[in-house]
C-alpha cells in the first residue's frame, strides 16, 4: 500500500487514479483491522462483557506482564504461565496467555521481591523478548455459573449425569468403594500423584468436590455433612484440613478425602474457557495448553 501511493505521487497527472489507490488501500486496512486486529485489551473487554458476572473492583483478574495494547496473534488458555507453557504457545504462534493461577509464585503476582531472582529475570526477559502478554482469569471465571473451572473439572470426569439436583456441587452416583472411585479418577484425569484418605472399602456415591484449594473450614464443613461420602479436593494445607480428616476417621467417620493435587483438580477448567472463548473472539486461534501435573511419585 505505502509503495504504490509512492509510486502515484510521481505521476502527479494521475491524479484521479492516486486516489482511487488510497482509497482502496485505506479500506482495506480498515478491513483488515475489523477482520483480524484485536488487542489483548479488547479480547478482556469482551470476557467482561460476556462472563455474567458484575466485574468486581478488587480482584486478581488483571494483565501481569506484557503490554495490554499488542496486537493479538493467537491465545493459550492454561492452568498457568508457566515458562513450558509459554515456549509452547510460542512455537504455536500465539502471544496472549489466560491462565488461572499466577505467574509470578504469590496470589497477588507481587514481584518486588523476586529482583534479581535468576528464575524470575529468565522468565521475565522471555516475556518481553517474545512480546508476551499474561492475563489471570480467576476469581470471575468461578463466579460465573456454572463455575467455569467446575463445568470443565465435570465435563472431564464424565459426571454430567451425576450432577445433584439440589446442590450444583454434590455429585450422587451409583456406589463404588472408595478405592474404585479413586481409580478411575485418578484414570480419567491421568494423575501420577493422587493422595486418599479413608477406609479403601468404605461404599460411596455422594461426592462432593471443591477444585483448587480447599481451605481447612471448607474441608470441615463438607466432611460433617451427612448428605457426602467423598470430598474431593485439589490441595489443602497438611497440617490443618489433612489432620481435621484424620481425626474424623479415628473417630469412626465413615467418609473419604480425595487429594488430586491443585493443576489436576483445576486444569480441565481451562480447556472449558478455550472453548468458550471461541464462541465470542473469532478473530484469532485459541488453543488449551495443558501445564500438566507437576508431581511424580517413585511408585508410579
Ligand atoms: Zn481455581
């Protein structure tokens, strides 16, 4: 385009075809602006617009490095920026990553600590070298409903069907011992490193399953109730919500802790934000790469 209006302004007495020429090179970059151009910060604006929920004030769902304003190539959805995830979505041509958990080891991506840190300078400098772009797309993502990282965990596990009328987050299915129901998890989602608690007899259906971390209140109030066999969890603290459980069970409760580890119990839940991006940012490919289970166990 910049060529040929060049070449116009030398025939001067060309007049009427020089602008015939820019013109049609000035629709065409508009055209092409419409049809391809989007910028990270328009593919947020239509997450907010889209999600369902009220965007909330305070909130961890903001851009952690990268400049906002690059063009968007293509998007990675993941469990998180990790470096491996990031030289993957490169080698794919992608340059916007939206992931769940931080990017940079703490919940709020505070970095001042991390200065001189030989990891962190590395990552960093991969970013700004590639032209990155890293959003986190957390709290909204679960507040939406379904909870989006929920109705991927689901759809994962192939528990649709299962889904309690009642209570969205209660799964009621025909009764397995707890150490098949472990199992075939633990087949489904492909973990190495599953950690159960709880008798490996013990006859369930009613499971209950908080993705993510589980915060010791969380693994009390579900453990009491009567109407759930099972929790499932992705991680709580060993010392608090672990110990709570193994009282319980000393005591002679009948019930059972699933441990999938956090990526395990979380990661499906961004194939589900892949597709569902899809339905509303059509200008550029999108692609769910799975981080992967960080774990390996020498029995495995
Ligand atoms: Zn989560």
């Amino acid at each position: 385009m910049v060529n040929s209006a060049r070449k116009n302004t030398m025939h001067p007495a060309n007049s009427s075809r020089r602008q015939f020429t820019l013109i049609t090179g000035a629709a065409l970059a508009a055209a092409r602006v419409q049809a391809a151009e989007i910028t990270a910060r328009q593919v947020i604006e239509r997450i907010q617009k889209n999600v369902g929920v009220p965007w909330r004030t305070e909130t961890v769902d903001t851009f952690k490095a990268g400049n906002p304003d690059s063009p968007v190539k293509g998007i990675v959805t993941s469990f998180s920026a990790t470096l491996d995830v990031m030289q993957r979505g490169v080698a794919s041509g992608k340059n916007l990553f939206i992931v769940h958990e931080p990017t940079f080891y703490n919940h709020q991506d505070s970095t001042k600590d991390l200065a001189g840190d030989p990891v962190y300078t590395a990552k960093q400098s991969y970013i700004d070298k590639n032209g990155l772009v890293v959003w986190r797309f957390h709290d909204h993502w679960h507040a939406r409903r379904p909870d989006g990282i929920f109705a991927g965990m689901t759809e994962a596990l192939g528990w649709e069907k299962y889904i309690d009328a009642g209570n969205q987050r209660l799964f009621v299915m025909p009764a397995t011992t707890l150490e098949n129901l472990a199992k075939d998890i633990q087949k489904r989602l492909k973990i190495r490193a599953m950690r159960v608690m709880g008798d490996p007899q013990l006859k369930v259906s009613k499971v209950g399953m908080i993705p993510g971390f589980g915060d010791a209140r969380g693994v009390m109030q579900a453990i009491e109730r009567p109407d759930l066999d099972v929790l499932i969890i992705g991680e709580s603290r060993e010392w608090e919500g672990v110990e709570y459980m193994r009282d319980a069970l000393t005591l002679g409760q009948k019930k059972g802790l699933l441990i999938l580890g956090h990526v395990p119990s979380e990661e499906s839940g961004m194939k589900e934000c892949a597709r569902w991006l899809k339905t509303f940012v059509p200008e550029v490919p999108i692609e769910f790469i799975p981080s992967g289970e960080p774990f390996w166990t020498p029995t495995a």
